[in-house]
C-alpha cells in the first residue's frame, strides 16, 4: 500500500504493535527527526513503526517565495492563515492515519506529532481525527486555526493527551504563541502537559527525556 506522502519509515521490530507520525517543520524533510528511533528507547512497548512524512513543496511567502518543503504557507501576517494549505495538509495526514490503521495498527496506538509547522499540522489534524488516538505531541509551535476547534474537534479526541513544550528563547515561533495553544487548549477541556526549556528554535535532551516518558505512558508501557 503505497504511502499518501513520501515518508521514511523506520521500524524498531517485526510487526509493530504501535506508530508514531512525526512531522517536520519549514524547510526540512522526514529525515530530520529520524535521530528519535534511536535516543527514545520504546523497547518496553514492543516494536513500534516510526513514520517521517515529507511535507509538500510549495511558495513560501515569508521566504519571498521560495519553494521548499512546507505544510502550508506563512505570510508577512501572522493572523493571515494560509487555510487552503493548512486543510490540503490535514487531508494528507488524515490518509496517513488511515494507511496505518489499514495495515493493522488501530488508532488508539498511533501518536501523532510534530516541530514547528509540523507541531501545528499535528494539533490541526489530531485533535479533529475521527478515531482516538493515543496521544498528540507539539515541538516548538503553535495552534493554527484556533477559532474553528470548538466546533471542528472530534468526540473521540475531545480529552485525547496532549503535550506541548517549546522554548523559553524562541526567536522563530514566539513563546507567547506557544502559551496561547496550551491555554486555549485546556480552557477546551484538553489535558496538557507543557514543558519549557532555556532554548531557541530546537529540541533539547532534556525535552526528548521527557518525550520519551510522555509517550511510554501512552503507549501503555
């Protein structure tokens, strides 16, 4: 069954009992989080299928136009959303979802997350998926389209877990972003488990230490 993006799979065994879907922020591609199969130790959950999708290459406003790997566009207005490009994407990681769970991992053992515009693509299309989930996870961004998730959030991740962490020093995604996706989302009703971290635009040891417990807890391990 062919893959409904380029994704680079990585599995840790034989018949994966679990899937993570990680998605990558502006201008990077699917081999950028890779390095997590590796320094987030699984074993106590069983084989486990890493999934890497590359994002679509399109015009990047804030780039000047630049084509490159991105999820949706951003313009010079931040409150400008580039909707069309946020729900091409979603609709991309939906079938992704559902490739998954055709090939046997049901959908409360998949986790779906992200950085930056990954972290965004992750709180958009996970909180609105049709079938829970077993948790959702957002690295160093945002929540887009906030206005439309009360209405638009799905019953059965309406109280899915979610963990949020980002960087006391970002100068791409700014801090304030950041604690207005995590108060927005517990104003909603979500549980979410926000870390920060003394940082800029990256991912820390100390943040994949405490994925990795987030995501043990999850998986049932």
């Amino acid at each position: 069954m062919n893959a409904p993006l380029p994704t680079l799979e990585l599995s840790t065994g034989a018949d994966p009992v679990a899937s993570i879907i990680v998605m990558h922020g502006l201008g990077a591609d699917g081999s950028d989080f890779a390095p997590f199969v590796d320094e987030i130790d699984l074993r106590p959950v069983g084989p486990v299928r890493w999934l890497f999708p590359n994002a679509p290459r399109r015009p990047v406003t804030i780039n000047g136009g630049y084509v490159m790997p991105a999820w949706f566009d951003i313009r010079h207005d931040r409150a400008d959303e580039d909707q069309a490009g946020l729900r091409a994407s979603q609709a991309l990681i939906e079938a992704l979802l559902a490739r998954e769970q055709a090939r046997g991992v049901p959908a409360r053992r998949i986790v779906l997350g992200g950085f930056s515009q990954g972290c965004a693509m992750a709180l958009l299309s996970g909180l609105r998926h049709g079938q829970r989930l077993a948790g959702v996870f957002g690295l160093s961004g945002y929540l887009p389209l906030a206005g439309t998730l009360a209405d638009e959030c799905s019953a059965a991740n309406r109280d899915v877990p979610v963990l949020l962490a980002h960087g006391t020093q970002d100068e791409m995604v700014a801090p304030a972003r950041a604690h207005a996706a995590r108060d927005t989302l517990r104003a909603l009703g979500w549980r979410v488990d926000w870390h920060e971290y003394p940082m800029g635009h990256a991912v820390c040891a100390d943040e994949v230490r405490e994925l990795r417990q987030w995501l043990l807890a999850r998986l049932g391990a």
